[in-house]
C-alpha cells in the first residue's frame, strides 16, 4: 500500500513489482517475471507482468496460491461522476490477498528450516484482474476483459504441461489452488462460491472444515453464492486445476460486495488484522495436512 496504488504502466506498479518479487525471493523461492500482453476492454494490447514463484518443499504436494496485485485505474463505484476516475486504493481489493500470501510463504520458509514437513507451493501474483470494462466505457461489455493475467498464466501453464516430457518436467503438477481475493474486511464473509463448489468441491470442504475447526466459521460461511468472475475462473477452464476462490461476499448489497468496493474508500480503514490471521492460518493450515 505504500508504493501507491498499483495501476499497471505506472512507476509505483512496477516497484511494488519488484518488491514483491525480492520478497519472495527472500523467503527462499524461485522467482521469475512473467511478461506478456492481452487485449483489453477497449481492443488494444495490455502489457502485463505476472509474478510467479516456487517454493520447494519436501513433501510430494504442490499447491498453487494465488492473488491478483494490480489495483483497478477507476473508482467507478463511486455514487459522484468526477471521482470515478481516480485508482482505487486497493487495500482490500489487491493488497489483502497478497499480503496474506507473502506471510504464509513466510512461515513455510521457517517451518522448512526448523525440518517440519511442507507441501510445494506456486505463488502467482496476477496482475491486470482489475482492468475490466468501465462503467464510463460505451462500448460492448464483455466478462474476458477481467483477469487478464490469470488467463495469460493459464494459457501458458496448459501449454507447458501438454508439451513437457514427463522425465524432466519443467513445470510441476500443481494438486489444486487456493485464491484469495479482498480478504481483509472486519466483517469479511466467504461463501462458497458457485465456480470452486463445481470445479474444486473437495478442496472446498476442506478449508471450510478447517477453519470450523479453528474456530473461524463466521468467515467461512455455511451460504453459497452465484458463480463470481475472478481468476479462479481461468485457473479451474484452462489450466485445469481445480481452484477454490476465498472471497468477501455481500449478498444484501446491489453489487454483491462491501460498499467500498471499486471506490476510493478500499483503504486500510477497511484491512482488519484478525481477518487475516483466520484467513491465513485457515490456509497454511489446510496446505499443510495431509
Ligand atoms: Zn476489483
């Protein structure tokens, strides 16, 4: 949050970038940028940098966690006109997400050096999710202009796996993912959300197991909800890894999410640090067993 919001093409992008990547890398992971281009709400080509890492443990589970960390170039939730084109600060919408990942791969590091066992984890950090059409757009609408990222990372990830000779694989098959996205309010609530009830059910039923058993269930919410568009859409279609997406439902709200969503008030007024630690220990928790 102290680069400033991070709107792809800008200076503070592209050293939040950099310091997300020296991060994990501290942590002990391979890291590596991964550039590429899509084509955004408006026809034109999207430059964009995922940021992808691995970090070896010493179990046979790989297990992919992900997080989109580009925060939206417009407010356009905001009720006045004018301040529609401000970025959205993206405390909840961006940052939360990251932040509880780069701590778990923290705590895996620690737990790796003092010889526990740890499954492998893939980071990916999405850039360009937020990049959708905006309100103030008069051209067509459509659902592909989101996760631009996760789909360019999905692409890439079937190819790799199609193409690489079993014996020497470059790209390790990844058991199911775990997506987190606006994970930070004080009354965050998760539901399980339609796309990860049909494509990752099993992985479902084990984190909302887990976190009733640490006692978080008023997070981990007993509601479904309508299939959301978010990067695990990608992940669970074209990658083929079944992906659970942990995210803050409203269902007595118009849009569907917290009244600061897409505006200028997702600050970290909103971040509340219990709701991180449920969601991350509910997720190291659940990775780590068996
Ligand atoms: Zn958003």
């Amino acid at each position: 949050m102290a680069f400033g919001a991070r709107v792809p093409g800008t200076v503070e992008h592209e050293l939040c970038g950099d310091w997300l990547a020296n991060q994990l890398a501290q942590y002990g992971a391979q890291v590596h940028n991964q550039y590429g281009t899509m084509p955004n709400y408006a026809g034109n080509s999207q430059p964009l940098r995922n940021i992808v890492a691995y970090l070896e443990g010493n179990t046979t589970k790989a297990i992919l966690l992900c997080a989109h960390w580009d925060t939206r170039p417009w407010s356009d939730e905001e009720e006045d006109y004018d301040n529609r084109f401000a970025p959205v600060p993206g405390a909840n919408d961006g940052a939360s997400g990251v932040g509880v990942i780069l701590e778990i791969v923290r705590q895996l590091s620690l737990l790796k050096a003092q010889g526990a066992s740890i499954p492998s984890v893939q980071i990916v950090f999405f850039d360009c999710e937020d990049m959708g059409s905006p309100r103030h757009y008069t051209g067509k609408e459509r659902e592909d202009t989101w996760c631009l990222g996760s789909q360019y990372w999905a692409k890439e990830y079937a190819k790799t796996i199609a193409t690489q000779s079993p014996n020497n694989p470059i790209q390790p098959i990844i058991q199911y993912g775990i997506l987190l996205d606006m994970v930070g309010d004080p009354s965050a609530t998760f539901p399980r959300e339609y796309i990860s009830a049909t494509y990752a059910a099993s992985y479902l039923e084990q984190i909302w197991r887990t976190a009733s058993r640490l006692g978080y269930s008023r997070y981990f919410v007993q509601q479904s909800a309508y299939p959301i568009t978010d990067d695990h859409y990608y992940i669970n279609t074209i990658a083929g890894i079944s992906c659970v997406d942990v995210i803050d439902y409203k269902p007595n709200t118009e849009t569907g999410f917290a009244d600061w969503w897409h505006t200028q008030r997702d600050n970290m007024q909103n971040i509340n640090h219990q709701t991180l630690q449920a969601v991350g220990e509910t997720i190291l928790t659940t990775i780590c067993s068996k």
